[in-house]
C-alpha cells in the first residue's frame, strides 16, 4: 500500500483573541488613554488597566488527526465554527499549526475564498500567469493549459479586462479553472462554488470528479450533504475544532445529520429561527396504523399529521408550510395551507390541524420534517421557522404484485400503478 499522499497529526492552531471587560466608562479622555498607553508595558498581558481589556484563547483546531491517500476524494463538513476553513488554510500554508505538523507529498492548490491570489489591476490573462506562479507552475506550464482555463471558465471577451471590474461569480470561474487546470497533486476547495450559476457549479463538480479519476487528491468543504455525497467517498466531521467522526461518506453524514442538540431528559431538542412572540408550534405528532415507537414507517403506508399551533396576536393571511426534506436537507416536498381551502388561523386561539397521507410516497431512506408559519398573503415571510422536527426513517417493502421490494435507489418517490400488456400482432 502506497504511503499517504497527506498526514495530519495531532493538529492545533490557536488565536489569542483580545477581548473587552465589562469594567469601564462608557468613554474616555485623552489624558485617561495616554496614561493608560504608558502604564500598559508594566501589566499582565491577562488584563489591562481598570480590566478593559483582555486575552483570550481560542482554539479553533484541537487534536486533528487522519491521513489521506493519493487520489481521494476527502468532504469536510461540520457547521459554522467549526474549523474546516481553518484546516484548508493550514493545510494550504497559508498559516503555522500552533502545535501539531502536516506532511503533504505533492504540490498543492487551493481554492479557499473568491479571486484568492488575484491583482485587481491586472487583466484576467496577466492574472492566469500571476496566479499559475503563486502555486508553483512554470509560465510553459501555464501557457500549454491557457487555452482550456479559458475556455472553462467562458472567460473569452474578458481576458483583456482588469479583474476588478469582474463579477463575483467571473472572479470564482476564472480562479477554479487555474486552480483545477495546473494538475496540483492536492487541490484544496472551500465552499465558494455556492457563488456560481448552477450550471458552472455542475462543471466543476465533474471537473473534480475528473481530477480525482486521474489520480489526485481532493478535499471539499460544503455545507451541501447531496454534493458531498456524489463527490465524495469519505467524509471528516469537524465539531468545535475536533475531529468527530471519520468514515464513509453515508456514514459521516448521517452521524452529522443526528447530531442535534439533546435536553437534560435525552430528547432530541427542535431548532427554530424567528421569534415566537405572536404564533408558535405547540407539537407535531405522527400517527399511523404502520408507524412504531421506534420512528419507522414502511413505505407507501398511512401517515396521519397532527399539528398542533397557537397564536397569541392576530396574524393576517396567516399560512403554514411543511417541508419534507432528506437527510441531506434537500426538500423532497411540501405541504402548505395556501394551497388548500383552509380555515383562517390567523385569530387568536389554539388549533389543531390534521393532515392525512393515505399512502407516503417517498423511497426507503432517513427524513425529517421543517415547518414554517408565515403571515403574508402574496409573498413567503416566515414568522418563525421550525427545524428537524421529527426524524424518521421509511422503510423499504414489497408493492403490491411487485416482486421484490422499493428501495432508495428507485428514486425520490414510489409509484403505486398497475402495468397491463397486451399483443395484437404475430410472434417473430
């Protein structure tokens, strides 16, 4: 087995950051700043004259171990904070690990923030050139690979255009064609394909699936589960600086996708954005003659929904979404009140709306649901916005006449239909 193309051991980076004490007017003198400046020198770097300010650590990297081998494809999630922009930056050495080392065997590029290693004042042919040299290539290695980060990037008309007067989006194309076209043995990626069109975001994921088939290294960081899981064989789950969980992409990702917050008596805790002041979500309760206590329900069985609301203050044109949605966060379908001839819910007062699915057409698979309450007639406004509400888990099972069961691979929903055949003409 070929040794690993990256290796990370015990891996840190620490920020001191300087923080204000809740001591202290509201403002200050000139003569107070002065004599504070020259007294300064003389105090702990814990705490400054009359505790206004203070030093703080951060690690935004604790720990980190793994290793990659030569032509993975590696996705790095984790929420906000977490530290996987951290870990592409050390990895890219743009900054020093506070503790820790990082052995790469192979030139690398990355793609960490939009136009990185671009001159404004430059043009977008000087910029190829200049941006080719800040990650190691020769100007023959550049001039033999113009042509395709051209025409890769649709970048034709603007070549001769200082970069400055770029699109965000143009800055983006042009940066991930360099990066993708001097064949780094690593290309490092951050979530900045979030700024392209559609389009230019499906040719750089097949570009990345191309790099990685030709037998280099990639490791992506997104926030999108259905990208990491078509790019990506495996999966690092960064949580607060530490490596949480390393494995198969499915795996990492549904043990991500778990990982809500649990309350002091081990029930998964509802995220919500928003404020509940004027409506809010009293329960949501699943019924079904098929459903167990275990959050299963076969699929194309009976779901009944029960949603239990209250509004406190009078809410106008008040509506209600509910999202279904995979493990992912891809909404499957939805659910909405508008589009039913529903009774006004937006006096005040409790109510209980059921909802019945006589047979629930998704695929085998792991979902949850979303709900949002709004209060405007012609425009989405949520109020408030309900997060993973209630997980479950559908499971797969023979259709009627059918002889083997649906399974996820058939896609995101299950037909239930009848097939006949019948033969007018003559065997051959």
């Amino acid at each position: 087995m070929s040794s690993p193309i990256i290796r990370v051991a015990n891996l840190g980076k620490k920020y001191v950051l300087d923080t204000k004490g809740i001591i202290g007017k509201p403002y200050r003198r000139l003569s107070e700043d002065l004599v504070e400046a020259i007294k300064r020198p003389f105090c702990k770097a814990s705490q400054s004259a009359n505790g206004r300010l203070k030093k703080e650590e951060f690690w935004a990297l604790h720990n980190v171990s793994f290793e990659v081998g030569a032509g993975e494809v590696i996705g790095i999630i984790g929420r906000n904070g977490a530290g996987k922009s951290t870990l592409l930056k050390v990895l890219s050495r743009i900054t020093e690990p506070s503790q820790g080392r990082v052995c790469l065997s192979g030139r690398v590029a990355s793609l960490l923030e939009v136009g990185t290693g671009f001159h404004p004042e430059l043009t977008g042919r000087e910029n190829i050139f200049l941006n080719g040299a800040v990650l190691g290539m020769t100007g023959a290695e550049v001039r033999r690979k113009f042509n395709e980060i051209v025409a890769f990037a649709e970048a034709e008309k603007f070549l001769e255009t200082p970069v400055k007067h770029y699109s965000s989006g143009m800055y983006m194309r042009l940066a991930f064609a360099v990066a993708a076209h001097l064949q780094p043995e690593i290309l490092l990626v951050d979530e900045v394909l979030a700024v392209g069109d559609a389009q230019f975001q499906k040719k750089c994921l097949g570009k990345m699936s191309e790099v990685s088939h030709g037998g280099r290294t990639v490791l992506f960081v997104s926030h999108n589960m259905a990208v990491v899981q078509a790019l990506c064989q495996r999966a690092i789950w960064l949580d607060h600086g530490a490596l949480e969980f390393d494995g198969p992409v499915l795996e990492t990702i549904s043990q991500y996708l778990g990982s809500a917050p649990i309350d002091d008596e081990g029930k998964r805790r509802i995220q919500f954005v928003g404020s509940e002041d004027r409506v809010r979500l009293r329960d949501l309760i699943i019924r079904s003659p098929e459903w167990s206590a275990t959050g299963k329900v076969p699929c194309n069985g009976r779901v009944e929904i029960l949603l239990l609301l209250e509004v406190l203050e009078k809410v106008p044109y008040m509506h209600f979404e509910l999202q279904l949605k995979d493990r992912y966060g891809a909404k499957k379908t939805s659910i909405s009140s508008r589009e039913h001839a529903c009774a006004d819910l937006g006096q005040v007062g409790a109510y209980e709306i059921r909802i019945e699915i006589p047979a629930f057409p998704a695929t085998p698979g792991v979902y949850d649901w979303y709900l949002e309450l709004c209060g405007d007639l012609f425009f989405h406004v949520p109020l408030v916005k309900y997060e993973r509400l209630c997980p479950f888990e559908v499971l797969a099972r023979n259709m009627p006449g059918a002889g083997y069961p649906y399974e996820a691979y058939h896609g995101d929903y299950v037909v239930d239909g009848t097939i006949s055949v019948s033969c007018n003409g003559s065997r051959i």
